[in-house]
C-alpha cells in the first residue's frame, strides 16, 4: 500500500471514530441564538407548546424573553420588570406569572397575546425561586418573609388561576433554592439550607429534614416517583445526590458539573441533566440504585439555565453572561439522541 494510501485509510478511520462518537453523544447542538447587548445570569425558563413559545428570565436586562420554540428566533422583549426569576406560562387562560425580586418585590400577571403586566401581588422582599402544583393551581412563591434578618424565610401561596394571594407559611433557613412536589400535589420536596425540607400541603406543616451530607448550596432538584427517588445537586463540592424518600437517606452520589442551578431527569431515557458552568453532566441510571456519569457536554460560560422539554427530545440551555465582560449570551437548544 502507498503511503498516500496509508493516510488516506488513517483519515477515513479517524472521521469514522468522530461521526460515530457524535452520533452516540445524548446531546447534539442544534441552533444556538446569540444574544447581543445581553449581561448578567439568566433564570429561568416557561414552555407554551401550543404557542409554539419560550420564556426565559433575564435578571440584570430586566426582562422576559421570547423566543420561537421550533427555530430559537428571539421575536419579543417584555418589560416592566426589577429582577425577574422564576416563570410560570398558564395556557388555560394565556398568561404569564412572573417572580419578580426587584425592589418592588412582587409577583406580576402578564398577558400572553399582548405581552402588557396585567396586574401585580406585592410579597415581602426576597421573591425568588417558585414551584406550581398542577393538582391544587397554586404557585409556591419563596421569598424572605416580614423579618429579613430571621434565619427563616417564607413560601407564598398565589392562587394561580384567580391571580389571589391566599396563604403563607414558614421555612427554616434562609431560602429555598429548588423546590418539587409529587403527582398528587399533597407533598413538596424543597431545598433547604444545608438539608432538605418535606412539607405537607394540605397542613403546610415542615414533617422531615434531612441532612446534605458533607455539602452546601443546593441549586437544583428532581423527583422520580415512581422509584421513590430525589435528586439534589450541590455546588460546594459540585455533587450530584441520590435521596430514598421512603428513608430519608443518600443512596448514592457522583460529582457533577459545577456553578449549577437546573437538573432534568428525562423519563424515557433513565437520565439525569445538570447544566452548569461549562457543561451538562449527564448520568444515566441503572436501577433506582445505581447511576452512572456518562459525559460532561461542553455548553458555555454560566450555562446553568435550562428547560427540557420531552415533547420534542429537546434540552433549551441559556448562556449566561455572568460578570465576564467577553462572554457570550446566547440560546442553545440541543436534541436529546437515543
């Protein structure tokens, strides 16, 4: 064989060895938005599939943004916001319920079709993190509560299909990072400081805490019901943490990427997403015993933010700025592979 020939198979191999790796990759890049003029951490996102719509939190621009949900085109701006957070798209009526942690801290109703804020419930300060129980249509708004300096803080009750403020109850801690609550909408699972809290609904009474083992700053949660699982994510060290919920104890935990803030567990797939700085871990799960790390994605700088959505085999990542003066912002939307 000739030497040109001998490079020529070598290449071939070579490229073979790279196609079949992406092809075999959970995760493949397909469009990436770029966000010019963008600074600062990005939230949360909201889903409107029949819209065909995405809505992420831009905290320091101040605004919620829209994006096609099929080809990532950014096609609208909503304003009037101090610090928006978490996000909460109700297609029955067409609205938006925005978190919003400005200094007018409050949670504000935007109309879905002329993008305007409709009206707004004024909370104590602190309005951050918020989870919606489908069951009951009450969204948990967590906030600091009447007493700033307490080492405690509170989770508002919104009525989220009459736009009412019916209810409060207290935490321990200082806030409540992630929260996720069961199918029958009667138990809420919530990240508190240093532990997790599980409250009952119905009494909005704290029956168990339980301790993060040798870590801090839990900033994402998943539920596996039907295998008596939780998934918690900590940055310090950056963890990823598997709960029995019938005991209360670690069964196991993998390191996983750092700086996080959102974790998927994709159902049909047996797998688990944390998005951070950098990359996505993902880990797949064996048995609800045994999990592995699969492969850290590379993404971007701050890529924490993140929705899945599994009526696509879509994950929607956002690039946040953070304080780097250079650093991209930008949309990413990956195609979750077999």
């Amino acid at each position: 064989m000739s030497k040109s020939s001998v490079i020529l198979v070598a290449l071939l191999l070579v490229t073979a060895v790279n196609v079949n790796g992406q092809s075999k990759a959970p995760l493949k890049l397909l469009h990436t938005t770029p966000l010019a003029g963008f600074a600062g951490d990005m939230d949360h996102f909201a889903v409107d599939l029949k819209g065909h719509r995405l809505f992420l939190t831009a905290e320091v621009h101040k605004t919620v943004e829209v994006f096609d949900l099929n080809t990532g085109e950014n096609i609208h701006s909503i304003t009037g916001f101090g610090t928006p957070h978490e996000i909460l798209f109700r297609p029955d009526s067409n609205t938006l319920i925005v978190a919003d942690g400005g200094s007018d801290s409050s949670v504000r109703l935007v109309d879905g079709k002329t993008y305007q804020i409709i009206d707004s419930i004024k909370l104590p300060p602190g309005v951050d993190s918020a989870e919606y129980n489908p069951v009951t249509r009450e969204y948990y708004v967590e906030n600091r509560g009447p007493d700033a300096s307490a080492d405690t803080h509170m989770i508002s009750i919104i009525d989220a299909k009459s736009f009412k403020h019916t209810g409060d109850f207290t935490l321990p801690g200082r806030r409540s990072e992630a929260m996720a609550i069961d199918r029958a909408g009667k138990k809420m699972y919530v990240n508190l400081t240093d532990e997790v809290g599980v409250v009952d609904l119905p009494t909005r009474k704290l029956t168990a805490r339980w301790p993060v083992p040798d870590a801090h700053v839990q900033n994402a949660m998943a539920l596996d019901e039907p295998n008596h699982r939780l998934f918690i994510a900590t940055r310090n060290p950056a963890k990823l943490f598997i709960f029995n919920t019938d005991t209360g104890k670690v069964i196991a935990s993998l390191p996983c990427v750092g700086v996080n803030d959102d974790m998927t567990f994709d159902t049909r797939r047996k797998r688990i997403y944390v998005t951070g700085d950098g990359a996505t871990s993902v880990f797949a799960q064996r048995d609800a015993d045994h999990y592995e790390h699969i492969v850290d994605v590379p993404t971007g700088f701050r890529a924490k933010t993140s929705l899945y959505v599994p009526e696509l085999n879509r994950l929607y990542i956002a690039v946040s700025g953070g304080n780097k003066p250079d650093a991209q912002v930008a949309l990413q939307i990956y195609q979750v592979q077999p």
